[in-house]
C-alpha cells in the first residue's frame, strides 16, 4: 500500500524510499518511515485533481504517451466530419442533377415547359440563367432517374502540443460511393457507402493511432420552392481503433478496439440569382456520437486498461455561399465558394479512465475541450455535362481553431444510368 502513495513523490521518490529502508526490506526508523508517508501523502494529495464515485481513485498528471489516448474520440470525430462533408457536398451535386423524366401523357404533351421548370428547381435557377432554349433543351434531354456518385476526399493537418495531448500530424481519407434516384424534379433521394482511415502520427515516436470507419448514410435533398431547398443526412456505422504508445521503458504497448458511430445532419438555403450569379445563406445543425468500447494494452508491463468512452458533438454552421454559371461549348462550368462559422454546443471537457493491467489505482486522464467557434471555408468547381455527367472538386479549410490546423480536398463524379 505503501508504493501507492510513494509514486507522486517524483525526483523525491528514490530519496524517500532509501531513507526509509524500503530497498533493503525493513525500515531504518521509524521518525523516517512516517516523514517518508507524510511526505508521499502530501505529494498525493496535490496530485489529485478530483475524487469521485465513479469508478476511479485519482487524477494524475500522465505521461505524453498516456495523453495519446485521449485523441480517439476527437479522431472519431473528425472522420465523421470528413464524411458529413462529403455527403453534404454530393447533395449539392444532387441539385445540380437535372429533373427527372415524365412518364404521364399530359407531362409529355408539355415536354418543353416540364424541363424547362424541373432545371430551374433542380439547379437552383443558377443555370438556366445564362441558358438559351437550344441550351437547356440539350441539357434536359435523356435526363434519367438514377444515378450514382463517387467521391474521394484527403484530409491532412497537425495538432499542436497543449497540457493534455501531445504534437501529432493528422492524415484521413474517405471513399464516398453510392446511387440517387430522383422521385420528382424537386425531390432526390440516395444511399452511400462510406469508408475513411485516419492516421495520428505523434512527434518524438511516442506512438501512433489508426482509425478505421466503415458506414452507411442516407440523404436527400428537396427544393420546396425554387430557390429554397432543403438536405438531410442520416449516417451510422462503426469504427476499428489500433494504437501504439512507447512506455516509460521504450517498449510499445499495443492496443485494439472498436466502437459505434451516428451522425444527423439537416441544412437548407436560399438562392439569390442574378445573371448566372447566384448568392445566399445556408444554415446546417449536425449531431454525432461516438462510442469506444473498454480494451486493454498488451506486450508491455506498464499496459493499461481503458474504460468505455462516449463523445458527442452537437455543432451549428451558419454561413453563406456564392457561385457563378459560365456556359461554354462543351457544359457549364459553376465555381463555387462559400464561408461557414461553426458553433460547438459539446464543447464541455472529458477524461480517458484507465488503471494498470498489473495492479493499481485507476486514474483519469483529461481531454482537450472541443473549440467552441472556428470558421470552416471552402472553394471548388462543378462541371456539368450532357445526359446528367458531372465532374466536381473542392478545398475545404478551417481557421481560428486553438491548436491545430485541418484541411481536406476531395474529387467526385456523377454518372446517369
């Protein structure tokens, strides 16, 4: 019981114990032995951070590879945004679709005037604006209900050090593929499969942290008026964690587990056109949790055992977009920009609980609290071909976050079939 309150004793720890006799077994005094678990007591007790009931003695200052842990939620979650962009970005591509076709004798007898409207709702009225008749008719033709999209985005960024989490580089990717059908020309609905891996590399070769996602998502987008649309996004899956951290003794400690994840997203807009240029507001609520069942570390003497985790992210986008139709000989050509502030509403701190394989007090290990507002901007370019062909990328950034940086930049098509 003794080596318990002994270990906070930091550089006076081999002092303490020689004095009092605990190398050799027996104690040199008494006078020494209690000023040793005075002294140990004390240094206890200004090592605990907090005292609860749940499941846990103490809070301790922990090793940087100790911290490394507490980066599995936010990893967590910033592969689920990775993916929420994605998926956000292909339901705008969804709108740019074009209408579908009519198979009713009375929408046949209006051909002319069913296309001309299912373009103006389908793509917002930015197209047809700088569309003639010839233009649009050749867009709208053979336009078909189904289709299926593809997107690939590459995220890259770096965390800084802070009191809780070491410096790490931050790398991701996700693989968005799916289908759409198009129920009427201002209602289309889809279903993707998504998969993204994430990389924390750690500075000083403390470790690392692997993170494999594999979900399903469903979204739609619908335009009630013309110039005024709603999208949701509805996604859930799991998640593979793999991580490696280097103990106090050089050796590396490996662990593996997994876990769930669910994402709720719901945005709309408004459209402003003016000769091919079209502005507006867009606003967007995103709801994820994140689940990591208990594990246990293996190959070391100092492995640790990890209490299940639960991280949640409520978050609000409030910003605006821009973008410009340029008709050419060959589609339309339709930059795109737009600037969001993100509020964070879970922004409330965390701890990572974990105890020693080989015995011990259990102890919390506390996480960065989420940022509360930073800005996320993002510029690309949608090609739009005949026969519902579309082409698009996209830079996304974010700013003003506390200690870390993140970007991505994704690439997709749409094929009609």
């Amino acid at each position: 019981m003794l080596l318990y309150p002994i270990q906070y004793l930091g550089n006076n720890r081999t002092k303490c114990l020689k004095s009092a006799g605990v190398s050799t077994g027996k104690w040199t005094t008494s006078a020494g032995a209690a000023t040793c678990m005075l002294l140990a007591l004390t240094a206890m007790g200004s090592a605990i951070a907090q005292t609860t009931g749940d499941n846990f003695d103490v809070t301790v200052e922990p090793s940087e590879s100790q911290e490394q842990v507490t980066t599995q939620g936010q990893a967590s979650l910033d592969g689920a945004t990775l993916s929420i962009s994605s998926l956000q970005n292909i339901t705008t591509i969804l709108r740019l679709s074009g209408g579908g076709s009519s198979s009713s004798s009375k929408e046949e007898e209006e051909k002319d005037k069913s296309k001309k409207t299912a373009l103006l709702a389908s793509l917002g009225s930015i197209i047809y604006a700088v569309l003639d008749d010839d233009d649009s008719e050749e867009l709208g033709a053979d336009f078909s209900r189904w289709g299926s999209f593809t997107d690939i985005s590459y995220g890259f960024g770096s965390h800084d050090t802070t009191s809780n989490t070491p410096s790490h580089d931050i790398d991701s990717i996700n693989v968005t593929a799916g289908v759409d059908y198009r129920y009427s020309p201002t209602l289309v609905l889809g279903g993707a499969f998504v998969y993204t891996h994430s990389n924390n590399e750690f500075s000083g070769n403390i470790g690392d942290l692997e993170v494999d996602g594999y979900s399903l998502a469903v979204l739609g987008s619908w335009y009630p008026q013309e110039t005024w649309y709603v999208d949701g996004i509805i996604r859930g899956g799991f998640n593979d964690y793999d991580t490696t951290r280097r103990d106090t003794t050089g050796t590396r400690a490996n662990g593996s587990t997994d876990g769930g994840e669910f994402s709720i997203s719901a945005g709309t807009g408004y459209d402003f056109t003016l000769r091919g240029w079209t502005a507006g507001p867009l606003f967007r609520i995103t709801y994820t949790d994140v689940t990591i069942d208990s594990y246990r570390e293996r190959n070391s003497t100092q492995a640790l055992d990890y209490d299940d985790q639960d991280i949640e992210s409520l978050t609000t986008n409030l910003g605006a977009q821009v973008s410009r139709a340029i008709n050419t000989n060959f589609g339309v050509v339709l930059p795109q920009a737009n600037v969001e502030w993100v509020h964070e509403f879970e922004d409330d701190g965390r701890r990572v609980i974990a105890r020693p394989v080989a015995g011990g007090p259990a102890f919390a290990v506390p996480v960065d609290d989420l940022d509360s507002n930073f800005f996320r901007g993002s510029i690309g370019t949608t090609l739009l071909l005949t026969h519902g062909r579309m082409l698009f990328a996209r830079y996304e950034g974010e700013l003003g976050r506390a200690d870390r940086n993140d970007h991505s930049i994704s690439l997709g098509a749409r094929l009609e079939f």
